[in-house]
C-alpha cells in the first residue's frame, strides 16, 4: 500500500495539530498536560486516528509504547504512568494501584481495562501508510487484547465482556453505572485517606462527585485486593457489568482485526465470526424494543439500566446489526432525548429530570462518542445524518476550541484545554 500524502492545512487543522505537538512527550501524547499527565488506553487509540492524519510516524510508535506495557494476560491497562511525573501530582497514582510490572515496560500501570479502540487505528494507520511491518509487530497483541476479554470478561457466560469498574467503561459517571453503583457503599473515609486531585485542577461542579469518587475508589481496591484476577469476581466483586459500547467496540475491533489479518497474512474468518457472534449478543441481552435503544446490564442482577445514555447508541458501529434496528438507534439519535438534528449528541437524555449540562458524563457533549456514532452513521448508509453530525462537530470544535468536552446547549468548551482526542478527531473528520 503506498503512503498517502499529508492533507493540505486549514486554520482548525493546524490548530488541532499544534494541540497533539505540545502535547506529545516523545514517546505518547497526554490527553491534557494540566489534568491527565500520563498515558490513557483508549485515548491514545483515538489519537493514533489522528496522528494517522497529522503525522503517522507519531501515530505508530503511541500504539507501540501502549502495548508495550500490555500484560502477560493480554490486558491493556487504562493507564501507562509516566516516571516522570510524581506521586502526588496525579490520584490514584502507581503506589495505590500497586499493579505487577508489564515484561516489555519499565512504566507502572493500573489494572484495569478501557474500550479496545486500537485495532480501528492499527488499521486507519496502515490504510494511511502502508507500513506493513509495524502492523505486523501490533498483530498478535491485538489478537491477545481480545482474547482476554473474550477468555476472561465474560463473566456473565452471554459472549459480552464485563466491566468491573465505570472506569473502564471511559464513560466514568455515566447514568447507566447509577444503579449498580447503588450497591457499593459511599465510605467517605476514602476520601479522607486519598485525596482528590482532579478538582485541584478542574471545576468541581464538572467532575464526578465526592459520593460516586468514593465508590470508585473502593472498587478499585476491591480490584486489587484480588490481585486484579478476573475469575470469581462475580462472587467478591460488587460491581459487573455489560455496556453495550464497550462491547460493540470490541466486536467491531475484531472487523478491523479481520482486515489487519488479511494484509499480514492471516486469517481473517475467526475475527469475522467472533464479530457476529459478540453482535448477536449484544442485541440478545442488550436491547430494548420498548425504548428502541441499548442499555447497560448489571451482571449480578439481570436488570438492565432504565437510562438513555449516549452508549446505547454506539451499537450503531456493528455492519451486521439488523436493518430496524439501526433505524430505531437514529431514530433515537435525532430525537428530542439526543437532538442529533440540532447539536452533536449529548452524553445523557436531554429530557430527563436529572440531566446535567456540566457534570461530565451526566449531559455534555463528548467528541469522542460521537466520532463512533458517525462512523456507526456511514457504516448503515446514513450518508445525510453522518454529513450533518460531522459539520455539526466540526463547527463546536472551530468555534470553542478543542476542550474535553461541551455544554450540550450552548456547545461552550469544559473539562480540560487543549485536549488530544478532541484534536485528533477533528483532524480525522476533516481529511476523510
């Protein structure tokens, strides 16, 4: 495959470019140099999407210092921590995680997981380069990426991957955790012991509360009480479950996967039908007839989360999603619960009691979700909708900078400045 040349330069390219530039550090690109100091999984998958774009080289060598810290399990941890950076400038830091060493890395990690967003960009820089042997080298830690969350995930034994923390969703304070989350007690304790430090540098009314911080600090140490061993957390594990994002990005991992295979000479038949299988689960256990849409399920207890969140629609991504189906998720999408007519898709039902146009996961706008939900938009053939939500994201990105994310009303920037995927992203949309 020859290597694409670099797209001419705009005024919001160049800018989204001069973000990935300052917040490159050699090795990996920071989400933010004020709020997120190391290394981030998924954000470096949508990273490499742009870096594709931008600068390739970059964009290879963010999968490859990743992977580097994979453990022997196959796990991707959710962060790579920079040695560089101290103790006390980010909670939870690598003394509380207290992770084994990864064989390949000398950087601690965490132990949990995010969403498997990396074999879409092995594949989007490969399409950009051609560089079959840095395709080659990521491979086989893709295979074994999926392989543990198909080997050691499926805790509910339905052919979904669970998460054992919202953490590892990337969605941290989505309503969709809120009721599993009820079972963990809020032991404000913790908080006396662990001191935040994202409200040091953020606004508190943007952030996850103290209440629901607490919860996730005692899952993380209910995690790694058991030495992050996924096989009898259903019995000592207060939370699991199954988010429909999560679970159509790794079924739609294994069709990029099955790409990736086919040019480095493997076969791509067992990712094609570990795809439809993980598909047919997750319309089976997930969907909902009666609210059209996807939603999140607590292992533990069958039920399923009575919220319309933004990754009820990500499902969207999945070729073999039957035709209503698809329809019901943009018909959702463009309703006044989302408003995709209108804005970019809020993270949480617009019309529901406890919207919130600032708390993280709890009503803004985020890039990130609603680049999955455009390419779930063209994958369909919703060439019209897909056309009117990328202007509708690149214009809140030119007007208000590339931010962590939006007011779902006004499309004002919050969260951190500066932030890679955002860039990344836009860079994405505008040159393909």
């Amino acid at each position: 495959m020859k290597q694409a040349s670099l797209p001419a330069p705009t005024a919001l390219g160049e800018r989204a470019r001069k973000v990935l530039d300052e917040n490159w550090t050699g090795d990996h690109t920071v989400p933010s140099r004020s709020l997120y100091p190391h290394q981030w999984s998924w954000d470096s998958g949508f990273i490499a999407i742009g870096l594709a774009v931008a600068a390739p080289e970059r964009g290879w060598r963010e999968l490859r210092s990743l992977f580097c810290a994979q453990w022997p399990d196959g796990r991707v941890p959710h962060i790579v921590f920079d040695p560089d950076v101290a103790e006390r400038d980010y909670f939870p830091g690598p003394a509380f995680w207290d992770a084994p060493q990864p064989p390949d890395s000398d950087h601690a990690t965490t132990g949990v997981i995010q969403p498997p967003v990396h074999a879409l960009a092995a594949w989007e820089l490969y399409r950009r380069t051609g560089d079959g042997d840095q395709l080659s080298w990521l491979y086989p830690r893709l295979v074994a990426q999926q392989n543990y969350l198909a080997r050691n995930r499926d805790l509910g034994g339905n052919g979904l991957a669970s998460i054992v923390h919202p953490w590892e969703s990337g969605q941290d304070n989505s309503p969709a955790w809120d009721l599993p989350l009820a079972a963990v007690p809020a032991d404000m304790d913790l908080l006396r012991r662990h001191r935040r430090r994202d409200i040091a540098v953020a606004e508190s009314q943007d952030r996850p509360t103290d209440a629901d911080y607490a919860r996730y600090i005692a899952l993380a140490e209910s995690y790694r009480a058991g030495g992050y061993r996924d096989a009898d957390l259903l019995d000592r594990h207060p939370f699991v479950v199954e988010d429909p994002a999560f679970n159509a990005i790794v079924a739609a991992a294994e069709l990029s996967l099955a790409d990736i295979a086919e040019a480095v000479g493997a076969d791509p038949v067992p990712h094609k039908a570990e795809a439809a299988r993980i598909t047919h689960a997750v319309v089976t256990r997930l969907y909902d007839r009666e609210t059209g849409m996807f939603h999140a399920r607590d292992v533990r207890t069958g039920g399923r989360s009575p919220a319309h969140c933004i990754g009820g629609l990500i499902p969207l991504l999945l070729p073999d999603l039957p035709a209503e189906l698809a329809d019901s998720l943009v018909q959702q999408a463009s309703s006044d619960r989302f408003g995709m007519h209108e804005l970019p898709v809020p993270s949480y039902d617009r019309t529901a009691p406890d919207f919130d146009t600032h708390r993280y996961w709890r009503g803004p706008i985020w890039v990130n979700m609603n680049w999955l939900l455009l390419r779930g938009l063209r994958v369909h053939g919703y060439y019209d909708r897909a056309r009117m939500l990328r202007r509708s994201m690149l214009a809140m990105i030119e007007r208000c900078g590339c931010y962590e994310y939006y007011h779902p009303v006004t499309c004002e920037g919050i969260g951190a400045e500066e932030f890679s995927w955002t860039a990344a992203l836009a860079l994405d949309m505008l040159f393909s």
